[in-house]
C-alpha cells in the first residue's frame, strides 16, 4: 500500500462536522441537558428488589427528586428497570444499569425526557467503579465536543433510598443519557427501524469522525452498520435518517474502552489484542477521503478535550493523567504522517 502524505490545513469545525448532522437544522437539547452542572437527586425504590430480580421488560413503580432552581423540591414518579446485557449481569455488575420512565414532567428540568437510560456505578463501596463512571461520562463529553451527532449526558449524584424500609442504600455518581429520539429531533433527523445498513449509506465524514473518535477513546466493540440478528440497527450505535440524505450512525456505550479501564473489559479475542488500551483501527477504508479533514479536527480540537479533563468533578488526580496520557498517544499517532500511514490507514477496513 503507498503511503498517504498529509498536509495540515486549516479546519473548522462547521466544515469538518459532516453536511448530515447539519441537514435538519440543530435545535436546542431538552433541558436536562443543556447544562453540564452536576444535578442531585434522590431516587427512592424498591432497591434491593429491583437489583435482586433485575427486571428488563415490566417497570416498578419509585420516585425521582431534584431541588429546582424556581420551583423548589420536586419529585417525580417515575418507572425502573435494569437494562443492558454486560453490565446487566449480576456477576458483573451487582448494581445494575437502570432504565427511568418519567411521569408527568412538563414545566419541569425533565419535560422532553420521559424515557431515560441512567449509567450507573456496577459495584458499591469501591472508588474504581465511581472513577468508571466518571472517566466513561468524559468518552461522552469528548464526542460532544467533536459533533452534533452524539448524545448528550448530564452527570448526576444519586441517593438511592429503597423505600421497603427508608434506608439509603447508596449514594454514587451516575450519568443520564439523551434518548434517541431526542438526539434525532435535534438534529433534524428520525431513527431507522433498519437491522442493518452499508458503508456507502452513511454520511462519510461523519462515520470517519466516529471512527477516529472510537480509536482515540480505544473502543473496538462496535459497528456503525451491523447489530444484533432482529434487532435495530447496529451494535452500539444507533442509526438515523433524513429522506434523502446519507444516514448517520452515532456511537453510544463507552464502559470497554481504553480510556475507561474497567476491571471487567477485556477485548475480543479475535482482534489479538493484549488488552482493551491497545488500540486498533476499525473505520472505514471509503472514507480515507475525509481522514485529512477529520484528523485535522481533532487535532484543532486538542485543547478543548484537555480542558474536559479539569472539569469533570471528583476524577482522580491518577486517573486524569493515565487519561491525559492516553490521549498524548493517540496525538503522537496523528501527528506522525508514517504512524498515521501504518496504524489508521494500513488498518482500515475495506
């Protein structure tokens, strides 16, 4: 394979951040998240029924309460499952990820966000699983800052009461995650009911960003076009479209990468990685047109993602600078014309 020469130009964000996310119009998120403040509640439930039983298809009934700037204490009925595969497992993750389903929130920081999937600690009393969390809200906040197209999170501090008997039962960091209908709304789009798609469907500067955003935070468990058999599209992504336009498909679920660390990542073992901090390369070998743009961006963007490191609350002094050294190396890959040339197009997919 010949080598590709880079040269660096200039680029913006408004003419790197790929037509698709822009085609609709962005709008305003729902207000929960349109600021970046921790927000404190309490969820009262049955707790330790629910993380016994681990339903996934029938809510429990509980309540969610926040102190509103205007209105005061606020509480909100709310329904409550567990959710996911992985982490759903109790040998994994003895408190699970859960699901809410708001009730009644219009006038409310919750109106526009009745259904929500919360990320939680996985395992009470250990200050790694509250690092988890933190380190896997900022994979989040990184993307943010590349596009439009992904989801937006609102970090949370939640005192879970189990209301059998009035007791706290623990009190964590914990993150909301914008629905998927309310990121397509925002960006002027709607979700496919597709169980798969093609590269060449895909709005290519977009998937390139979320290509090289995957391999800067280390993810490998992923795929913009494919999902589980009778399922909607695609393994940890979710597609959207908008008529006639390329689609986009906007990556979510950020617990196995490198970046994050989590005791229980492991990659997969037909990648013949040593662990889940080796990186590997999975876009597309189609949109090698858009990577001078794409890497560009990245690296105009390369203070802005330091600065996230200084805002997330309560991450670790250890744990920010493992992260910032991640980071420094997925810059030295990028700035590096023959590492670019050996580790990102000498590994793309075709």
């Amino acid at each position: 394979m010949k080598p590709l020469r880079y040269i660096i130009v200039l680029a913006t964000l408004a003419c790197t951040s790929a037509s698709g996310a822009e085609s609709g119009g962005s709008k305003d998120p729902a207000p929960l998240f349109r600021s970046n403040d921790v927000l404190e509640v309490t969820i009262s439930a049955p707790i330790k029924q629910i993380m016994r039983d681990r339903p996934d298809s029938e809510d429990t009934q509980g309540t969610l309460t926040y102190e509103d700037p205007e209105a005061g204490e606020t509480t909100l009925d709310i329904g409550i499952r567990t959710r996911g595969r992985f982490r759903r497992q109790k040998d994994i993750c003895p408190f699970a990820p859960l699901r809410l389903n708001f009730r009644k929130t219009k006038g409310t920081l919750f109106a526009k966000s009745n259904k929500l999937k919360l990320v939680t600690h996985c395992r009470s009393g250990s200050n790694i699983y509250t690092q988890i969390i933190l380190k896997e809200y900022l994979a989040y906040r990184i993307l943010n800052n590349l596009t439009e197209a992904s989801f937006k999170v609102r970090l949370l501090r939640v005192t879970y009461v189990d209301n059998s008997n009035g007791k706290v039962f623990d009190t964590n960091y914990a993150f909301l995650i914008e629905h998927r209908d309310q990121l397509a709304k925002r960006i002027g789009r709607e979700v496919s009911s597709a169980e798969n798609t093609t590269v060449s469907a895909l709005d290519g500067a977009e998937t390139n960003i979320s290509s090289v955003f995957q391999y800067l935070v280390g993810n490998t468990d992923f795929s913009p076009i494919k999902g589980v058999p009778g399922e909607r599209c695609c393994h940890n992504y979710v597609l959207l479209k908008s008529g006639e336009d390329k689609m986009l498909s906007v990556p979510y679920d950020f617990d196995v990468t490198g970046i994050v660390d989590a005791p229980y990542a492991v990659p997969n073992p037909r990648f013949h990685l040593r662990n889940v901090k080796q990186r590997l390369y999975r876009g597309r070998c189609d949109n090698n047109e858009h990577l001078e743009s794409t890497l560009q961006l990245f690296r105009d963007r390369r203070q802005a993602i330091y600065d996230l490191l200084e805002t997330v609350p309560d991450l670790s002094g250890t744990n920010s600078k493992k992260a910032r050294r991640y980071i420094n190396e997925f810059y030295d890959t990028i700035n590096s014309p023959k590492h670019v040339d050996r580790y990102i197009v000498g590994k793309c997919l075709r």
